[in-house]
C-alpha cells in the first residue's frame, strides 16, 4: 500500500491578561489578504459600552479606508481603546469587545493575539460561532496559499511555518494539516506526519470534505502500518475501506493488518473477495510473475531503485501490466524521479479516470519540471465528479473478467464552483500480449454523489486476453 503524498502541534493560548505589544509578531501576508470592506456581525452582537462602539468604528475605518497612514492610525486607536475598556471599565466578559479587538489584531497581522481575543468571543458568546471562524478565515487562506507555493518550490521548512500559523488561527479546513503532512511524510518523520494525517483526517470527516478525508485517512492508516502499529492501524484503515470500497490495496493492506494482529478470520474473508496480490497479473510460473514478485518484496523493503529495476523488466515483457505500472509509479515516488511523469503517464493512459492515478501524474510532472503541465493536471482532478479504480482482473483461456468500483468525488472547477455530479459511458477493452484489442465492452456508470460508490464490472469472451483498459465514451 502506498502512502500518497500530494502543521505541528497546534498553540492553543490562554488569555491570563492583555497581550503586550512586545510579543507581537506581524504577518504582512495576513495584512494584504484582509478585505477592503467591512462587514459587521450577523449574530446580533452588541457593543454594550461607548468605548468598545468606538473600537468597533475604528476598525471599519482602519479596514476601509485607502490611505496606509490612516489604516495604521484607525486600528492602533480601536486597540487602545478597546484595551482601555478592559483595564478601567471591567468589560473584560464583554464578547463584543474581544471580537473586535481580534478583528484589530487579524487585520494589524497579529495573529497570537487575534487567535486568544477570537477564542475569548467565543467562549462568552457561542452563538457568534459562525462569525468568528470567517474572520478566523480570513487569515487562514493568505498563510495556505503561501504555504503551498513554497510547498511547490521545496522550500519545506517555511511552508511548515505558514501552515502551522495557518492551523493556529483557523482550524476547521484540513488542508494546512494535510499539507504539512505531507511534508513530513516525504522527509520520513513518521511520527509527525501521523499525527497531521490524523488530524487532517478528523477535520475532514467533520466538515464532510469527503476527497481530502478520504486522502488523509489513507496516508494515515499507511504510515501506521509501515510503522508496524498495526493495532492503531486497524481501525483507520477500516475506517477507510467502508468509505472507499473499490480500493484493492487498501483492502490488502486491512488484511495483512489483520494478521499481524491475530486477527485471520477477517484477513481471510477479504482475501476471498479481493483476490491475490498484483503479482498475481503474471502467471505464477512466469518469469514476469517471478519479478513481479521480486519487485514487490523490494518496494517494501524500501529499496526503491532496485524495485523500479524489477518493475521495469516486467515492463519490458508485458508493456500494459497495469500492476507494474503502478508499482514503478510508486517506486518513482520513493526515489523523487522525474521519470514519475511517463510512468504515471502510461498508467493514466490504463485508467485515465483513476483520481489516484491522475495525482501520480501531476506530481510526477512537477518533479519533472514541467510546472504547465503539472497545473493543467492538478485542474483536471479538482474537476473530476467520478474516480474509477479497478480491483481485480481475472484472465482465463477463454475470456476475462474485470471488477472494480466507481465513487463519487467534490469536484470543483477551476472558478473554485462546485461541479455536479453526471453518468458516464466507459469502454473497456481486453488486450491480448500485443497490445491489440481482443474485445470489448461498454459500463454505465451513473451520476454519483461524493462518497457515493457504484460497483463496476466488464467481461470479454475471447483467448489470449492479457490485461485491459478502459476509456471514456
């Protein structure tokens, strides 16, 4: 099972008094981001006293106003008079004021201080809730788009700073944990890219962000696993598979999990249902199942040059071995080659609808430098409703059979609006060792909600059927 790779313990501050000046530290990332308009509270939140009414105008004049000169004057007066409510009127349980005052620090780029004044709102006026995590928002999204540039220019160490700052104000978004996650995960700090994918994980499942849940949860459950805790592993993989029913390898991974921890019944009874391993593809006998075989025990060893040798023998003998494909993709991915982008190429090419696939592909352009290409793919998966993945394929002498499953993805376009779901028409053609086209079949695939699965099946009637391939109608 590979860990697909695409923000450190999170500072929670307690307000034992007024943040100092001293220790405030300013994010000019944060001040450019912030609006130009101001936009007052929906949840019917009232001032209570003249000073925090005065700190409330200075903030929409420090926010509205166009000249920098006046913007600094307008927030540092809301501040000071906000802070004097505190200190000589007792308004210190006054939720307004503390929404204010970190409305003040977050546009000031403050964000310590905005983070323990939102918190404090919060905490007195709980109806406010929705309020204060857009503003909380605000500063989240200039920090995650920094982050992810950064990310793009392998400048790790400063992407892990903004993402850390970013999951410090808002926390209700997975990718900042995500991303760090991965970040870790590519440097082999398994501990701490755990606990990302976990809370990456949970946040998700939370607010129902079934792709980057689903992403998060598999890394996680492989990182535990190749850690050896298979017992923390069970449960998260598990997790996974009902969420994701038509991935052969995580449902692999779920078994051999299951033995390592005593449990064989269940290790069995997905066995029976999932088939053999890839090696598998080539006949046992085969000197192409031989070094598929070897190509594995070498991936898992981490011996990732000498697996993407092995991978590409077999490749030489069965150019559409789509386990072979996968398995150099992944090899690549341990190495950080460029030579990720053709294989995951040839791999698209087999399944062009799989999302994990099309994620390989991007990554590998990236790592090849070809930035263009690498976005235009990166738009293509954010826009894809449906992820096709195939499970099995069962050659005989007189035809085969493919199975697998279709679900339902959040697809976006490239505006950023939501994409619905829609059927599809796919055409599946059984190859023989040649690559030429045996037979084939058409699958209807209907619309499909995220999250939603649809078993996929295409047989063939014909001998000498050695792998497949599908395409969209």
């Amino acid at each position: 099972m590979k860990t697909r790779i695409v923000s450190t313990a999170v500072l929670f501050l307690s307000l034992s008094g007024v943040p100092l000046v001293a220790q405030t530290v300013v994010n000019d990332r944060v001040v450019k981001g912030m609006p130009a308009k101001y936009t007052p509270p929906t949840c019917g939140l009232k001032a209570g006293h003249f000073k925090v009414q005065s700190g409330a105008t200075y903030l929409k004049t420090g926010i509205e106003t166009g000249v920098a000169e006046n913007r600094v004057r307008a927030l540092a007066n809301g501040q000071k008079v906000l802070l004097e409510a505190v200190e000589q009127n007792k308004q210190e349980k006054n939720p307004a004021l503390w929404f204010y005052l970190g409305r003040i620090y977050l546009q000031q780029g403050d964000i310590v201080g905005a983070d323990t004044a939102l918190a404090r709102a919060e905490a007195l006026s709980p109806g406010c809730k929705k309020d204060i995590s857009d503003v909380r928002y605000l500063g989240w999204v200039p920090l995650v788009n920094a982050g992810i540039t950064f990310t793009k220019e392998e400048k790790n160490d400063s992407a892990l700073a903004l993402y850390r700052l970013a999951n410090s104000i808002y926390r209700d978004k997975p990718l900042a944990f995500l991303n760090a996650g991965v970040i870790f995960a590519n440097a082999n700090k398994a501990d701490s890219a755990i606990f990302y994918f976990q809370k990456a994980s949970e946040v998700a499942e939370q607010t129902n962000a079934v792709e980057d849940r689903n992403l998060a949860t598999r890394n996680w459950g492989a990182l535990l696993q190749r850690a050896g805790r298979h017992q923390d592993a069970v449960p998260v993989l598990e997790k996974y598979v009902a969420w994701v029913p038509g991935d052969v390898d995580v449902k692999r991974a779920l078994a051999s999990s299951y033995r390592s921890t005593g449990q064989t019944d269940k290790a069995l009874a997905i066995e029976k249902e999932v088939g053999p391993g890839p090696q598998a593809a080539s006949p046992s006998g085969s000197a192409a199942g031989a070094e598929m075989t070897t190509a594995i025990a070498l991936y898992n060893e981490k011996k990732y040059a000498e697996a993407a040798a092995a991978f590409e023998k077999v490749l030489t003998t069965e150019p559409n071995n789509r386990d072979a494909l996968y398995g150099l993709s992944n090899a690549y991915i341990g190495l950080k080659s460029p030579k990720l982008a053709d294989a995951a190429a040839r791999l698209t090419a087999i399944e062009p609808m799989n999302d994990d696939a099309v994620r390989m592909l991007a990554n590998g352009q990236r790592l090849a430098k070809k930035e263009t290409l690498a976005n235009k793919t990166a738009l293509m998966l954010i826009g894809m409703p449906t992820s096709v993945k195939v499970s099995q394929f069962a050659p005989t002498p007189a035809g085969a059979t493919v199975t697998g499953a279709a679900t339902g993805r959040q697809a976006e376009s490239a505006q950023g609006k939501p994409v619905a779901p829609k059927p599809y028409t796919l055409i599946f053609e059984f190859l023989d060792a040649k690559g030429a086209v045996v037979a084939n079949q058409e699958v209807q695939v209907p619309a499909l909600k995220p999250g939603e699965s649809q078993p996929v099946e295409a047989k063939a009637e014909g001998s000498g059927i050695a792998a497949w391939r599908y395409k969209q109608k």
